[in-house]
C-alpha cells in the first residue's frame, strides 16, 4: 500500500493531507491566526476556585481563562493545604500552578488545562509527575511489550519521572529510545529553569508547528513518501528527520510543480470535506451534521436496487457505511459524542458484525475513542478525544441567509410572509400605491393570490404593485 504525507504551505495557511492509495484519510491546516496551543506549557495564576464542580480558572495570560480541575494539580501546586479526611485539596487565588493545555478554547469556553504535564518525543511521552512506566495499548504483541518494558528498565532512568511507550516504538532499537528519552529529560530540565525564573502569567513551552508535530507522530516506515512544496519547510524538516529519523531522511522530497495537491488528484477530495453528504458505492449514503454537543450520522440506502431481502441490503450499505464513517471521524478531526444511525437491522449476527467493522476501522485512528456498542435500532454511542478545532469551524463561517438553518424559506412561505408585512405597512402608512420588491421566485407565488391582493387594494384604498427583483435574496422584501 502507498503511503504519502503531503505538505503544501503559503503565507495564509499550512495544510497537510495523508492518503493511502490515494484515497485522503487525514486533512490538517493551520493559519497564523488559528495556531493550535494544545501541548503549550504555561505558569499560570488561580483566579477564581469553583468548590461546587471541582474546578478552578486560570489566569494563562490569553483573553479567555484556562478552565482546570482541582483533581489535576494535587500533586504540583505548592503551597497547598489538606482538609478533612479525604484529603481534598484547599486552593486559593493567587496561587502559581504549571499547566499544559489539553483542548483548545471553543465557544465561550476557555482552553482546557492540566496539571499533569505530558511531553511527547518520537517514541516516549514524559510524565513528569506520573513514576509509572506504560506501553500504548495499540502495541498488543505481548512480547514486544515485555522487550520495550524491559529496554525503558535497563536505561536506568530517573525514579522521580514516568514515561509511556507510544505506537511508534514497536520495534526500535534501544539507542533509539535511549536517544528519545535523554532529549526529553533534558527539554524538561530546561523547563523547569525557565519556570523559575519567569512570573505568571507566562508561556514556558510552545509545542511545536503543524508540520513537524505531523513528521514527529505520523512519520513512520510505512509512509512511502513525504512531499513538500516549500524549501524553506522542506529544510526545516530535514533537519528534524536527521536528528530523529534519519533513516527515513531519502523518503522527503521537494516538489517543483504549480500545485501539489492538484497533481496528486486529491484536491476535489479535499473539496468534499465540507460537504454533509458522503455518498458510497452502493449508492447509499450519510449525512453528517455536526452540533455543538454532540455529531449524528444518518446512514441512508439511497438508490441501493439489488434484487436481495431488506435485511441482506441494510446489512451490505451498512457494512460499507461503518467503513466510510469512520473515515470521515478521521478524516473531519470528528469528537466528542458521536451517534451514528444505521439502518435497522433484525440479525443479532448482523449488528455485531457492522460493530466489528466500525471498531476495525477506527483503530486506524490516533485518537482515543470509546464505543458503547449498538443498540437493536441500529443506533451506535461513541465518544473520540478532539484537541483541536474542528476543521469546518476553522474555515467555514456561519450562512448569512439561513443563519445557520441550512434551509432558506419557501417562496409560498415567502408569498404569505409579504402578505402579512404589506398589510402591517399599510395600517401603520396608508397610502393611494405601494410597490412591493420580491425574488422572482416568491413573486410568483405572490401573483397567484389575486383574491388576496384585491382584498388588500379594496380594504386600504390603494393599488398594489409586485416588482420581481433578481438581486433580491429570497427571504427579503422592499416595500416602497
């Protein structure tokens, strides 16, 4: 299988794509304006303790404060006080605390943070405040667990530290967990001197850009190939892959060309990601719609005509459905809770077998996601960790016509609107003619109430005129 990380930058926006077979399965962009801050360190200030949830607001030194959870900082923020026979942790405002943030802001919320400092290498995550050592669980080989295990026990690492083995360690030699864990030590001792030294609020550590976080945690041995179309990136990443990765170092390539995306045909693909319908081989197809809760998938047979029993055709649109969905999670940075609606189905058999598929596919995925299982209608919960903004809210804005809707009025519905608002103008202005400005469209439906008009002339003494105007939108109206 083909394997590629493509990397196309201007002024305006940084943009990533990864396809296998030329098929896209991940779409990134970052703008200067937009750039992430999740995996930023700051030395912060307490400025409001929450006792009823649990919580506090940090002063970060952004617009909105960082929202934090006392259960997060027991183990960091001195001094603090003990109370009770729980003990629960006693803060006060003021008080200077080291947090990471873990999810953007969003809405009117302000960024997540923790405590719990993580800092992510090549192969290890350092966790400073955590002594355990643990194995991702996407490594299932038992024995590779054992070796990687035993390979972080034989470097003799500090106690008073943790570090968790991440996916891409499988297989490694010790070297190269040796050469990653020292670089992290030391990235955390230069940390902490700068939080000495500096006052709240302040920023400690930046995370680093769109491109090399993606080098950093998607750069493995089965990407064939990494192409960029800027030379100033395309040195910046050599140099990271020679420090870290250097025998993948001959796979980074410079493109030359007009349009990178464009000559690897995955720009209409990319076109598509804003689109709610997604539709499949088998002629069905899904919705998707995105809400500030929660995201629901529809599945939908659509023009699905094979001669087979309703329960065989729910089971094959659904089975390519399951594949295409969780594509589209990956693909759209999808989290939170997220329901997706199959078609009914009436075998037990059957409904486990889309559920295997669904979880099959999503192990491809990063992101940590949990599942509930599915329901006899067909209805399946799950819920997929997002740290980022989704990308439609990074580049799309809200519909001015529709104001988020997603429809626009009818015109008949627009014909008896201006009925109403003809005669509010009347009763408040009379007057011997009035002319009423509509879209084509509407003023046809509005011509077709003759009866209507006349009873209007009649009753307020005056001469109506209905002025189609192709400018016009077709929820707006001029009454002259």
């Amino acid at each position: 299988m083909s394997r590629e990380i493509l990397i196309s930058t201007s002024p305006q926006e940084k943009s990533i794509a990864i396809v296998d077979d030329g098929r896209l399965v991940e779409y990134y962009i970052e703008r200067p304006q937009d750039k992430t801050i999740v995996g930023n360190i700051y030395k912060g200030i307490i400025e409001t303790v929450m006792p009823a949830i649990n919580a506090a607001f940090v002063n970060i030194g952004l617009t909105k404060k960082g929202f934090l959870y006392i259960t997060d900082i027991s183990e960091v923020l001195e001094p603090v006080e003990i109370t009770g026979s729980t003990a629960q942790i006693e803060l006060k405002a003021g008080q200077e605390v080291l947090v990471q943030v873990e999810k953007e802001a969003f809405g009117t919320k302000g960024p997540r943070l923790t405590a719990h400092i993580g800092l992510p290498g090549r192969y290890l995550v350092l966790t400073p405040q955590d002594q355990a050592i643990g194995i991702s669980r996407r490594i299932e080989d038992e024995s590779e667990r054992k070796r990687l295990r035993g390979i972080l026990t034989e470097l003799r690492l500090p106690q008073e530290v943790g570090f968790i083995v991440r996916t891409a360690a499988a297989g490694r030699l010790k070297k190269e967990l040796q050469r990653d864990a020292y670089f992290l030590l030391k990235l955390w001792q230069r940390i902490r001197r700068v939080s000495a030294v500096k006052k709240p609020p302040a920023l400690i550590y930046e995370e680093y850009d769109l491109i090399i976080r993606t080098i950093r945690d998607s750069f493995t041995e089965d990407v064939t190939k990494v192409v960029v179309d800027s030379r100033q990136e395309y040195c910046r990443i050599i140099r990271f892959v020679k420090s870290f990765l250097s025998h993948l170092v001959k796979k980074v390539e410079l493109y030359r060309g007009y349009d990178l995306y464009a000559d690897k045909g995955i720009d209409i693909q990319i076109n598509k990601i804003f689109e709610n319908k997604v539709y499949l081989k088998s002629k069905g197809y899904i919705v998707i719609e995105p809400t500030e809760g929660l995201v629901v998938i529809d599945v939908n047979s659509g023009g699905f005509s094979k001669k087979i029993s309703a329960e065989e055709a729910a089971f094959k649109v659904n089975s390519e459905a399951a594949v295409e969905a969780a594509r589209q999670i990956r693909l759209r940075d999808l989290g939170g809770i997220i329901v997706i609606d199959f078609i009914d189905m009436q075998k037990e058999s059957h409904r486990k077998e889309i559920l295997n598929i669904l979880k099959r596919e999503l192990n491809k995925d990063n992101a940590k996601y949990d599942i509930a299982g599915i329901s006899r209608f067909g209805l399946v919960e799950l819920t997929r960790e997002r740290a980022q903004r989704r990308l439609d809210i990074l580049s799309l804005q809200e519909c001015p016509y529709c104001k988020g809707r997603g429809k626009i009025k009818s015109g008949l519905t627009m014909s008896i609107y201006a009925l109403k608002e003809l005669k509010r103008s009347l009763y408040k202005v009379p007057r011997k003619e009035v002319s009423v400005y509509l879209h084509p469209e509407v003023s046809n439906e509005l011509l077709k109430e003759t009866y209507s008009i006349k009873l209007l002339e009649r009753q307020f003494r005056t001469r109506v005129n209905i002025i189609p105007d192709p400018h016009l939108h077709r929820e707006d109206l001029k009454i002259i």
